[in-house]
C-alpha cells in the first residue's frame, strides 16, 4: 500500500553502520565516527550537497548518545525559537541528562542575529549544537560561532552507492517491496539524483507509483520510463551535481574570455535551474579580483553591490542585477595581475623563510629598541617632495623582487609608468 511518507524518511538510516557513504567520516576508521563512538561529541558543523545524509548522521548522534533531540529549520525559524528550544533544553538540566543535541538545517541561512543567539548555549554547553549548510561555512556562518565548531565535509554518492540505495529500497521498503520491480539501467535514475539519495528515492518511488497505477504488478525500469516520468527539468540542471559545477565553469569562462552572450546564456540556464543566487554572485565577486583587478578597479566594487543587492531583493528581480553585473564584467578589460601578484609573493615566503624585517622598518618603542638601531634611517615619505622617496621595504635577501608585474591594459600601463619612474634604482620593471 502506498504511504504518504516519503521513500526516503521510510528508509532513514538508524545507526552508523546503515549509513550509505561518507567511508571518510563514519566508515570503520572515520573520523567522526570515533568521535561519536568516544561519547565526547563537540558541536560541530556537517557541509555537503543536499540529500547525503546530514539530518540522518545529527539523528544518528542522538540515537546512539541517547541524548534529546531538537531539531529547527533555518528557513521558518528565528531567534525567538532558538531561545525557546534553549530554555527548553536548560530544563533537562535540573534532572541531571546529558545536554541535548540541537540539529539546525540550512544553518546558512540565519543571519547574524539568529547565529549570534546560539553562541552562549553552545559556549556553555547547554547543548551540542549540529548544523546542516550546503554552503561554504566560512562566508555563511559567523567567526565566533564556527571556531566553536568542527566541520565535516560530506561528498555527493557515487554511482555504486546509488545502485546500492536503490537495490535496498526495492527489497526492504514494504511498498516497493509488494511488486515486481527489476531495474534494467540506472543512468536516468542516477543522473536525475545527481549524488542526491532523496532525489533518487523520489524518482524511484514516483516512477513505481505511476506504473502500478496502470495496474502492473511486474515493473521493469529503463531510463525512458524513468524520464517518461520524472520532470524533464530535473535533469536538465541539477545544481549540486555534476551540471553544476560544468555551467558555473562555463559561466566563469565565459566572463573571463569576454563574451556577454555566452556569459548571459550561461547564467539564464543557472536561473532556470534554480541555483543559489548568492552561489551565482559570489562566484562573480571573485572573478571582479582574480581575473579584472586593476585593469578596472570598479568591477569589483559592481560585483560586491551585486552581492549586497541579490540578498535584499532576492527572485525574480535577481536575474537583472546579475545579468547587468554579468555583462559589465565581461565586457570589461582583463588582468590577473593582481591575482600573480600575491600568488608570487606566497611563492616567495615559502622558498625564502621567514626572513628578518629590515632595521629601518622596524617599530621602535622603547629606547633600547632605538638604541640597537630600530627605527634608524627610516625616511618618512611625506617629508619629501611628492611625498615619496626611494627607499627599501623588502627583506635584503630579496630587495629588488617584482611580484605584481603590471598587465597590458591602459589602466595598468599608467601604473607601470609610475612604477618604472619612481622604482628604477631599485625594481628593473619591463617597458
């Protein structure tokens, strides 16, 4: 009989040992297994594409602590349920339990505010706290909040894991169980998950349920039945797959190469695909700095202006900020220079040490720092004419160095004609 549970909680793994995937965190030598295992869970952050098992792996950790649960979703809950749950979980104390674990989906999507209202629970251990992102903790999630955290990477399934979930949910769940299903290919059903065990059960379970409807009790799964079935738009960009990361390297490309028709084409195929608009624009911001920079300075500020303004307006309105940034930097002239520029001066520390800072650049506080030569000959630029004067601010074992070679672009011919001007006696620019 059909159950309006969902295939995939029916089939919700119960302990480690049920998990599918994840070897490098709860397989036998996994590193958040031993942790659980230990019983010394610190709060911690689960980051990994959506339906790879981070709600299941927060339940696990209550299962097996025997610890209460409180879970929260980030998309319709605010500070005021966050403090209602940590006065709830302040109460368990005064019986004695352990502190309860607090699991919190699409953690990302709280603001400052709502993440600022976790901090003295977690810091007080009043509970574990476990977030869900599909996100980049470091740009989503605030400083104070992840440095009391662990975070653990979940990868997308592979293919054989896939095959593995389905085989199970066809033998094991009573529904899929009470017919005759035999799956004759996979590829549709796998690129329609796209490493994602609910989009694969949905599918699985939607293309059965419209078979049985025709009464038969023998189904046999080919890719065309499954497409037959299953929307067409869901295999046509599936954002946390493979497609996802192809179009955004088109896209990406595409800007870099300056070509706004290929660039606007690519964007309107992650708009229709529905991708994350603050994925879209962040990608931006950083290709305004690694592949602009100086050649136009004010790409990176557009970009940023994207940034803030997709947050406030949000879709539909998003597409024509991004599609205007889009095409201003791809029109826009290009230089890496900046990017080389620190890529070499990393290179440098790396080959060369941490080496001494010259004398006359270093602080002189104190009198015997001054005695010993701190401080001693340094020429202050703005006590000469044009408020520059030539003088050395690298390391001796390296004074003379480029990093940052200007690119050819008529920005960046202007500031190499400075540089060669100014610097002559002490950098050997190209002219």
């Amino acid at each position: 009989m059909f159950s309006n549970q969902p295939l995939a909680d029916r089939l919700r793994p119960k302990s480690l040992d049920d998990f599918a995937g994840q070897d490098h965190l709860v397989g036998p030598d996994g590193v958040l297994r031993k942790v659980i295992e230990s019983g010394n869970v610190p709060s911690f952050i689960l980051w990994g594409p959506p339906g790879v098992g981070k709600t299941s792996l927060a339940r696990i950790v209550s299962l097996q602590l025997g610890r209460s649960f409180f879970q929260l979703s980030a998309v319709n809950s605010g500070v005021k349920e966050v403090r209602e749950t940590i006065e709830k979980a302040k109460g368990q104390q005064f019986f004695g339990r352990p502190n309860p674990i607090l699991f919190i989906d699409e953690i990302h999507r709280f603001n400052k505010s709502q993440q600022d209202s976790l901090l003295g629970a977690v810091e007080q251990g009043i509970i574990t706290l476990i977030g869900a992102t599909t996100e980049n903790p470091s740009f989503e999630v605030i400083a104070p909040l992840l440095s009391r955290c662990q975070v653990y990477i979940l990868k997308a399934l592979d293919d054989e894991i896939l095959k593995g979930l389905v085989s199970k949910a066809l033998t094991t769940d009573s529904y899929l169980s009470s017919y005759n299903v035999r799956v004759d290919e996979y590829e549709a059903l796998i690129r329609i998950s796209g490493g994602d065990a609910r989009k694969l059960y949905n599918a699985l379970e939607l293309t059965v349920a419209l078979e049985a409807e025709k009464h038969s009790t023998d189904i046999l799964i080919t890719d065309e039945l499954v497409l037959s079935h299953v929307q067409q738009n869901l295999a046509l960009y599936d954002k946390n797959g493979e497609q996802h990361f192809d179009i955004i390297s088109a896209f990406i490309k595409s800007l870099r190469g300056s070509d706004p028709n290929a660039a606007v084409y690519w964007l309107a195929r992650m708009v229709e695909g529905g991708e994350d608009v603050k994925f879209i624009a962040r990608r931006m911001v950083i290709l305004a700095a690694e592949d602009i920079g100086l050649a136009n300075p004010n790409a990176l500020l557009l970009a940023q202006s994207c940034f803030n303004a997709v947050n406030l307006v949000g879709w539909p309105e998003s597409r024509i900020i991004l599609s205007e940034t889009a095409i201003y930097l791809a029109t826009s002239p290009k230089s890496n220079a900046s990017y080389m520029a620190i890529e070499n001066a990393i290179g440098a520390v790396h080959e060369h040490g941490d080496l001494p800072v010259p004398l006359h650049l270093r602080n002189a506080p104190t009198k015997l720092m001054k005695d010993i030569g701190y401080h001693k000959g340094y020429k202050y630029a703005h006590d000469f004419e044009g408020n520059f004067v030539t003088e050395n601010y690298l390391p001796d074992d390296i004074s003379g160095k480029i990093f940052y070679d200007p690119g050819s672009n008529p920005r960046e011919d202007e500031i190499r004609k400075q540089l060669v001007s100014r610097w002559e006696k002490i950098y050997k620019y190209r002219t």
